[in-house]
C-alpha cells in the first residue's frame, strides 16, 4: 500500500481543505497520488464521510473521495493552502511532523519565516502558477460516491 515511505508514490498532506487546498488534493488523487487532507476537526469529518464534488469549466466535474484528518502524518509532504492568517497555527503541526517538503501554495513571502522555522531541515518552497495555461491531463472520473 502507498505511504510515507513508498518512493513511488509518497503520502501528500494537503494543510487547508478550502477551495485551493481541496482542488489541489482532488487533482493530485486523480493523478493516482497518495494523498490525505488536514483541517479542523468538523471540516476533516465531513470531507471524510462525504468526499469533495470537484466541478471545473476546463477540467470537467467528478466525485472526490478524499481521506481526511486533523493531523499532518509524520514524514508526508506537505502542501499549505491556508489562508496567511492560518499559518502560524499550522506552523507547529507541521514541525512535529518532521515532513520531507514543504511547499506553500499561500500569496506573498510574509509566511516564508514561520515555514523556515517549521523546517529544521531545509527551506519550504513557494510555488507559482505557470505564465500560460496548462490543459488538464484527462483522467477517467471516480464513480464512486
């Protein structure tokens, strides 16, 4: 089974289960990823028993089924899409989960310190969209409800 320390296919804990954080893990389980989200306890019980309805004008609509909890699992890596004035209490979650990456999807560099800190390791990076439109790679939709 795929995990946090499967090469082939590592765990990713998206951090922030919103719009950009919930499309960013429905993508990358279409794409056969291992992928978990995190949020506050109501949002990762309700993401767990019901999945995320995806509905894209490019990239068409599906079901994602996606696995939730309140916990960055030890050793992921990590996406951060929350809000900037959430990072600070995600920060110490993240640290303790001793994550291999770190990559914040958040606008702006203010955040960059506390990231830094939660990553005794290395430097978390800052991703930014590509200056083109990229097309959606097609993946058969999820039936399962």
């Amino acid at each position: 089974m795929p995990g946090v320390d499967d090469p082939r296919n590592p765990l990713i804990a998206v951090v922030g289960p919103g719009a950009v954080g919930g499309l960013v893990a429905a993508f990358l389980q279409r794409a056969r990823h291992d992928v978990v989200l995190v949020g506050r306890e109501g949002t990762a019980r309700r993401v767990a028993d019901h999945g995320l309805e995806i509905v894209t004008d490019r990239c068409g609509s599906w079901h994602a089924p996606l696995r939730a909890t309140t916990g960055v699992p030890h050793g992921a890596r990590v996406i951060v899409a929350v809000k900037a004035e959430g990072v600070a209490d995600v920060t110490a979650q993240i640290a303790a989960a001793a994550p291999r990456e770190v990559v914040s999807l958040l606008n702006g560099v203010e955040h960059m310190a506390a990231l830094r800190e939660a990553m005794p390791a290395g430097r978390p990076a800052s991703w930014r969209p590509p200056t083109r439109g990229r097309r959606c790679a097609r993946q058969p939709a999820t039936t399962a409800r």
